[in-house]
C-alpha cells in the first residue's frame, strides 16, 4: 500500500484567522476557499506566541515551538549586546530546526517555493525558489519602493484610528515621508520641442525616482542609488482642460515613454538604474491617478497653483536576483513577465483604494502564473505559495471594520470593502493554484497568525514600564532623551519580552544575581495591576517568568526574563495576543484547512490542532520521514485513514 498522497500544494495566507476566513466563506466572498473546506477539514488553529509572522511561519514550515528553532520575533535579543540591540529576524541562518522543504529533498524529492515568507537566503538546494523574504518592504531584492507625485490640492485617504508600530508591521515604514511633493510650472522658456496637440498652454512636472527609497535599511541591497528624472508634460487633448500627462526621458515630447489619461495604468518598461555606481535593470510602471482640468495661471505664467496632480509609480523589481537558481529569473522574465513583491500595501490610505487592488490583483495572479508556469515544466512534490495580503488588510483595514471598534457607519462599511475585496483576490489566486492538483495531492491552507479588530488605543509597554520606574531616561548628547542604564533595571525587548539589567549577564546591569527572582515577580505584580488610564480596564492578560513562559512555548536565552500578553481590546491587529484571542469578526486563531488524497471530506474537526502540526501532517499523507527536531503531532482526525502506514507495514510482513 503507497502512502494516501503523492504531492501537496501548501498555499500561506499570512494573518488570514480561521474565524475571518469562516466569515468570508459563509458571506460568499470565497468560493474557492470554501469548496476546500466542503470537501475537506477545516478548525482554527492555535498558533504561536507572539502572534508574529517569523516565529509563525517558522514553526508551521519546521513543525517545531519558537522556543526550540529560535526565530522570535522581527526583533530578537543579541546575546552578549546591550539590551537595546538586535538581531533582524528574517534569516533563515538563525533558525535551528529542519525546515519542511528540505526534508523533501533529503529524501530526493523536489519542492517549489513562491514568495514563502520566511524563507530567505535560500536553504533549497535541488529544489527552485522565487523571493520568501518578508512582508512588503521588508525584502532583500527591490530597486526602489514606490514613489507617488503629488502636486496642488491633494490629501491622503487615511481610515484614521491607531497605527500598528513597526515592531510588527514592518511592512510600512513610518518615518520617512510617505509622498513625493512636485512642483508644477509652465513649459514656457523651459526649451520644450515636439509637444503634443493641446487646447491649453502645457504644464511640466520632474518626476524623480531614487532607488532604494523606501525600503528597511537592515535589509538594503546596497548603499548608495543615484536618482533618475523623468520629465511629465501635463496637456490637454480636448476641450474639457487638462487631461493627460506625457512622461518623456527629456524635454523632447517625442522622447517619450509612455502617454496617459486620467485613471490609466501604463504597460511595465524595463529601465536601468544605477546602484553603487553599477546598473541594475528593472520594471517600471505608472498610474496617473487624478489631474484637474483647470488651474490657476499668474502673470509670469511660471507658477501655477490650484492644480491637482497624483501620479503613482509602484515598487520597482529587479529583473534578476531574486530566484534560486539564479538563472530562474531569467525564465520568469521570458515566459511569465515582471514580478511584483509588493503590491503598495505601505502605499495604503495614501493612493486610493482600488489603485492599491488593482495592483494586488496584478501581484497574486502574477504569484499563482510563476507557480503555473514551474509546476508545468518540470516535476515537483511540494508547491508552497503564500500571500501576505491577509496581514496587510489587517493592519489597515481589519481595525476598524467592526462596531468593536467603535468607528462611524462609513469606516466599517470601507473596512468591511477592503477585507471582502482582499480575501476575493486570494481567493482567485487560490483557485488557480488548485488546478494543479491531482486526486493524489494533498492541499493545505495555513496561516502563521490571526488578526482582529481595534477597540481601544494600543499599550505602550515601555511606557508601563517608565511608570513603574523599570526604565529610567536621561538627556542625550543630541539633546534627545535615552535610556540611563545605570538606574534602569529591566527593558521590553522585541515584541512580547522584557529583560531585566542583569549584572554579570548584561554589558551595563545592574540588578544583583540575588534580587532576580524578586525583580521578575516584581515586574509581573506592575503588569497585572496596570490600569489603563481611559478606561480604568487591566490590558495585562499575562505575565509570566522565563521558567513558567515554557506554557507558551518560549524557552532558552532569547527569551525574556518575563513575558507578557494583552488582551486583544488593547493591541493592534496582532502581536501581543494571545494565539486564542477572539474579538468582533476576526481571532488570533491560525487558519488550518485540509483537503484533498487522504484527508475527509467536509468536516469541521473537534480536537485541537496547532500550526507545528501541519509539517508532521503533510510528510504522514506523503509518506515522508519527519523534519528534525519537529514537535507537532499528526492530525488523525483529519484523516480517512489514519492507520494507512500501520496497514502498509502489515501487508509487507505478510508478504
């Protein structure tokens, strides 16, 4: 007897909760996804604590706790540094148990890996990968992240409410300027030449690209770009006003590369740019996403004021670079065409809405053509493809989607928009990648967290912690306020952890080795009878030691000397949860559903199921051996016939 499965199809959905899922299934807006869990398993899952896309996606592709394959958090303590240094969590270099996808090619099989976060720098060596960094800016490979001209009367489209912090949402950053002011000026003495038909005198705009603008610094691919100018030519091609821009490379109107209306995406062009002296190619495209059609013209016909321009250049991806082999980009570039890491998810509330699904659309139908046009030209046994748009609706749209939240009429009505157009496009995605199953392939949709709705502002922790007089400031040399380690005696690090300025262990402590303990429980009584301040509420659902933090499945140097959680009221999208939160539509609950050769059909299961369960899973249906160091279990329950490896023994001893 062969095992019940031959390949399988695991497809990410990153920060997709089984209990939103659920609700996008049963409101119609996922017809795929619902057909695999008809015709499949499905429960929410309990992931991993913090909530947080390294520490997830590690443990889901390893089957092992964050306490034993070490990939913490986006911030993780650097053993022997001073407590406010560390170590950037995207790295598979620092993660210590066997990944799913090198199993598979330890028993000489062959896996495809497209965007699976959490991947990056490849550890795939006879196998194929396109990009696994991380969410949005949070990549290794990108030219230039994106740049929107703005010019005259023009206002972003934020929801309002708290924003996430970077600590766990680095796919935007939040302190560089998110826009690219322009100036618009009459051609006249400019030296234009060829200009196009227009009813009205032109205007002209510099667009300037720099390349590696917004992007993580700890993740830059070099170090210095060197800017690239285009030139615009605002005109009008009838009688209602302006119109059109003209983006040419020079002040020559037939110099140009590409010509749009109002609304219009131009086709990608591959352009180089210079990086550290050295030319890198890669794709360009624009949207001109608003022009008035009249503007206010002084004397000297040099100023205009009054006009409003919105012109959006998305992320520029490289060309190469981004692949293993090497050579795989090569064959995207040729037979699929431009890639696309990030779809403007830090463009968000910025740009218009359907400018940001417009260019997801493009973005998972571009994932879904490199994994069909891979698993079509060569034999394959594990296909991973993952999304992270899930995670960036929840950050932007999933908080105030929901009365919890207590946000107008209006809000939820976009919020609820924005998560139904989100799941809708993976959705698409997720069809497509089923049409390469079999009945001898397994599909698997998971999710590394959840996310839910905001009720209350979010807890500073460091704030808490000034408070009960844990950290102590000081005025910098800069003027600036910094930490005074000489009277500070415990800091958060990282998302859930707090350290105490251990003497002896840290470069600065403080804290004698005999006042440890009473440091700790210390800190855990200032937690637990922390009142917020507005609502009189205690957000501390947790605190515990370092010893006790094993319950959650923290243990070992990288963890905190206490670790805490709050209640979801009183954090962002996900985090500090816990992975069995639960508020408004959304949970913190992974999202595990199975479907396909060897797994029942439409069954909600019963018993529990945790995301170091899927590995083990998947390699019992594919016959496989399991990953090293795995801790996750086989979910029976899940299984036409659990006992197939047992029967298949037998029949061999018989024989």
């Amino acid at each position: 007897m062969s095992s019940s499965a031959k390949r399988a199809i695991v497809i990410g959905m990153d920060g997709a909760s089984m209990e939103l899922v659920k609700n996008m299934a049963d409101w119609g807006h996922v017809p795929n996804i619902a057909k695999l869990m008809e015709n499949g398993v499905y429960r929410p899952m309990l992931g991993v604590f913090p909530t947080l896309t390294p520490p997830g996606w590690t443990a889901l592709c390893t089957g092992s706790w964050p306490g034993t394959h070490e990939v913490m958090d986006f911030n993780i303590r650097a053993v022997g540094g001073r407590l406010d240094e560390t170590v950037w969590g995207i790295n598979t270099g620092l993660c210590k148990s066997e990944y799913l996808w090198n199993l598979v090619e330890r028993v000489g099989r062959k896996p495809i890996l497209v965007k699976w976060e959490m991947s990056w720098p490849p550890t795939v060596k006879t196998g194929m990968q396109v990009e696994g960094t991380g969410p949005g800016v949070s990549n290794y490979h990108q030219i230039a992240g994106y740049h929107l001209f703005v010019g005259g009367k023009w206002a972003p489209r934020q929801i309002g409410g708290a924003r996430d912090p970077e600590t766990v949402d680095p796919s935007a950053l939040q302190d560089v300027r998110n826009i690219d002011p322009i100036t618009i000026e009459s051609i006249e003495g400019k030296g234009w030449s060829n200009l196009p038909e227009s009813t009205m005198l032109p205007l002209e705009v510099k667009l300037t690209i720099q390349p590696l603008a917004r992007g993580r610094a700890e993740m830059g691919r070099r170090k210095v770009g060197t800017p690239k100018s285009f030139w615009g030519l605002i005109y009008s091609s009838g009688a209602e006003g302006y119109d059109r821009v003209r983006i040419c490379r020079s002040k020559d109107g037939s110099d140009r590369v590409v010509d749009l209306a109002v609304g219009q995406w131009s086709d990608w062009w591959l352009d180089s740019f210079r990086i550290d002296a050295a030319k890198v190619e890669g794709y360009v495209r624009m949207k001109l996403i608003a022009l008035s059609p009249t503007a206010d013209m002084f004397a000297s016909l040099t100023d205009v004021k009054g006009l409003r321009f919105e012109l959006f250049v998305p992320q520029i991806w490289p060309r190469e670079g981004y692949t293993y082999p090497a050579e795989l980009a090569h064959e995207i570039d040729e037979h699929v065409g431009s890639f696309l890491q990030n779809p403007a998810r830090d463009a968000l509330g910025l740009i218009d809405d359907d400018t940001y699904f417009e260019l997801l659309e493009y973005h998972q139908q571009r994932l879904a053509d490199v994994a069909q046009h891979l698993a079509g030209k060569r034999p394959w046994d594990l296909l991973m493809v993952e999304t992270h748009a899930s995670d960036y609706a929840n950050h932007f749209f999933l908080g105030q989607s929901d009365e919890e939240s207590g946000a107008s009429a209006e809000t939820i009505k976009r919020c609820r928009d924005g998560l139904a157009r989100t799941y809708a496009s993976i959705d698409r995605m997720v069809g497509r990648l089923m049409e390469l199953a079999d009945d001898k392939t397994v599909i698997a949709l998971g999710s590394d967290h959840g996310g839910t709705p905001s009720r209350f502002r979010p807890v500073n922790i460091e704030q808490v912690l000034e408070e009960a007089g844990f950290i102590v400031y000081k005025e910098g040399a800069s003027g600036k306020r910094e930490i005074d380690w000489s009277k500070t005696r415990a800091v958060n690090v990282g998302l859930v952890h707090i350290f105490i300025n251990l003497k002896g262990r840290e470069p600065d402590g403080i804290v004698e080795a005999e006042d440890y303990e009473a440091t700790q429980q210390e800190i855990i009584a200032a937690l637990h009878t922390y009142q917020d301040p507005k609502t009189g509420q205690y957000p501390f659902a947790l605190a515990l030691t370092r010893a006790d933090a094993e319950m959650v499945n923290l243990w070992g140097n990288l963890v905190g000397d206490v670790v805490y959680a709050l209640r979801p009221e009183f954090d962002g999208a996900h985090g500090k949860h816990l992975p069995s939160s639960v508020l408004g539509i959304g949970g913190q609950h992974s999202t595990f559903v199975l479907s396909g050769a060897g797994v029942r059909k439409g069954v909600a299961l019963r018993r529990q199921v945790r995301v170091v369960d899927i590995a083990p899973t998947l390699c019992y249906l594919l016959g496989l051996p399991m990953p090293e160091n795995v801790e996750g279990g086989v979910v029976y329950e899940a299984l036409e016939n659990p006992n197939w490896a047992i029967e298949a023994l037998e029949k061999l001893t018989e024989s």
